[in-house]
C-alpha cells in the first residue's frame, strides 16, 4: 500500500510500506479521506518540535473500519480520526482536556500519520476513533481544524455575542469565521493583507478588511470599529503583532490561538489596558478529544456548512501537485480522497 513519508526536510515520497495486520482488539481503517493544511507545509519546510523522522504526515482524515477485532466496532463503520494519542488516565485526560495529555502522541508528529491507505489501531488507539453517520458530510474530514477552533471559542463562552474580529484569512481563518457566524456573532470582521484572500473561500455574512496588522487598528478606527471588538482571535502569526487592545470593548476577550512562528521578540503588550478594560487573554492548542466529537457531529449533519471553501482534491499519489497550489496561495485545502 502507499504512504506520504517525509524523509527529511524538504523531500517527501510516496512510497510502499507493507500492509498492516489487525490486532486482538484493535482495527483496521481504510482511509477515505485525509486534509492537507498549513501546518504539514511548515512540518515538510520547516519540521516541529514533535516531529521525529522520517515520519507519515497527515492529522486530519477520516474512513471505514475494514477489519475490526474489538468489541466497539463492526467492519463497515464510518469513523472520523482524533489526531491524538492520548493515556486517559493522567489528571487532564480525566478533566476532559485530552489535548494536554502528559504522554500525549499525535498522528502525523510523532508517530506515523494519516496520508496512508491504511491504519491499523490498537486497543488502547481506538478511543481515538469517533463514529459517524453512513451518510456523513464529507466535510467530517475537517473535523480537526473546527474543533480546534471550538475549543479556542470555548474558553470565551461568557462573552456577548457583538462583534469578533478574525486576523488571517487563510484556511482556519476561514472556518473559525463560519464558526462564529454559526454560533449568532452579529458581526463578523476578517482582515487580511492579501486582499485576494478576501474575495472568495469566505462565508456568506462576513465582512472584510483588507490590511495587514501594521495598518490595521487605524483601519478599524476609521470604519467606525474602535472600541467595539468584543472577540479577537488571529488566525496567523502576526495577529497579535499590533495595538489590539486599543479596538477591544471593556470586557472582551483574545484568544492566543496561533503561535508566532520563530519571532525572537517577545509580544508587546499594554498590561494596563487589559487591567483596566478588564480584557480576558487566554491561550489555546489543539482540541480536546469532546470538541472533535461536537465538531464531527456538527459537519456530519451540516450544521456548520463549509461548501464555501475553496479546496482541490487529489489522489495520494498526485499530493505534492497539490501542495504546491497550497504554497502558491490558489486554494486554502487540498482534499486526498484516493488512496
């Protein structure tokens, strides 16, 4: 069978692997389908800390269980993928908060991913697997990205539901704003530097603003939006790199939800705005494994509907076609669904 293996930095193959065998009480799932996003360009570029090689990439994905050897799950089901490996017993598994797992591992990082034909799971590995109707959505193969931003918005519950404003219009920008429209934000502002970025792949309500971080609080002021942003969250890595606390509402919330890259420079912020405005920060990484179920179950019966992204879709073989359309900027997604 085939697998995407990343050898080394900057050279990936597909290659053939042997097949793999059911385990007692473990299972076997035949991929159906995987996403490609930002974050495997930065692994194949760039690598992670995580990241041990050679490795087969893929995080996000789904399929149908073809061998099953344990008690939970018959041949024929529809399964989506959690992408980590978690113990279920340390203190943040048992709090719910999978994704801090002391001895978490995760597909695609540490331990070989979901660009292959097949997975097998163990019996400890299937608590990573999440039924789903016959009849999914194929937008289930997303489920990932939109738990992570799930759990990212989870953190901000409290908050009156105004005005967000959503920096990066990239792929996860893009869905954490149909998130937010899903979830009866009454305004929804997306800003971007690349103002192609803006004029499609985005949902039917949003508005946007076409500015890079350096002009963008000015931008905001000049359209009436100073002082009115109830929820921030950047979407790329220099969404925080700017004033921001001078466009927040008293009371509001920034969710530190993308990393800074490898910026030297720590952030720069006003600590006595967010006293006084009385602004919550708090961080976020990853999913846990219940946002992933919501999230699953929420694409399976399209109540979040991503048809507005714009993604190509390849076999596994045609991958690295794809992935230079994601590094030239043509599409947000790239879809493998033949294995």
């Amino acid at each position: 069978m085939k697998a995407a293996v990343l050898m080394e930095k900057d050279r990936m193959e597909i290659a053939r692997i042997p097949r793999p065998e059911v385990e007692e009480e473990g299972v076997l799932v035949s991929m159906t389908q995987a996403a490609v996003c930002g974050t495997d360009l930065k692994l194949i570029r760039s690598g992670h800390r995580d990241l041990s090689l050679p490795r087969i990439l893929g995080h996000e994905g789904m399929g149908e269980i073809t061998a099953s050897r344990h008690p939970a799950f018959q041949k024929g089901d529809r399964v989506a993928i959690y992408p980590g490996c978690f113990c279920g017993d340390c203190p943040a598994c048992r709090a719910g908060h999978t994704s801090r797992c002391e001895t978490i591992r995760i597909y695609g990082f540490n331990r070989d991913g979901l660009f292959r034909t097949v997975i097998p799971f163990s019996a400890k590995e299937v608590s990573s697997l999440v039924r789903i109707p016959e009849k999914s959505d194929p937008g289930v193969v997303l489920a990932e990205p939109v738990a992570c931003c799930l759990s990212a918005l989870g953190r901000f519950r409290y908050l009156e539901k105004t005005t967000a404003l959503v920096v990066g219009a990239g792929a996860v920008g893009s869905l954490f704003t149909a998130l937010l429209l899903a979830e009866g934000w009454k305004t929804v502002l997306v800003a971007d530097r690349n103002p192609r970025r803006l004029s499609s792949g985005l949902p039917r309500g949003v508005r946007t603003m076409a500015a890079g971080t350096g002009g963008l609080r000015e931008c905001l002021e000049r359209d009436g939006w100073g002082g009115k942003i109830g929820f921030l969250v950047p979407c790329c890595p220099s969404g925080l790199d700017w004033p921001f606390w001078e466009v927040m509402r008293p009371g509001g919330g920034v969710s530190f939800f993308s990393g800074r890259g490898r910026k030297t420079e720590p952030l720069a912020l006003d600590a006595d705005a967010v006293h006084y405005l009385g602004l919550t920060l708090a961080g976020s990484y990853g999913c846990d494994r219940k946002d992933f179920v919501f999230a699953a179950s929420m694409l399976a019966r399209k109540r979040l509907d991503l048809s507005f992204l714009d993604c190509c879709r390849v076999s596994l073989s045609e991958l690295e076609a794809g992935l230079d359309r994601l590094r030239n900027g043509r599409i947000r997604k790239v879809i493998i669904d033949r294995f």
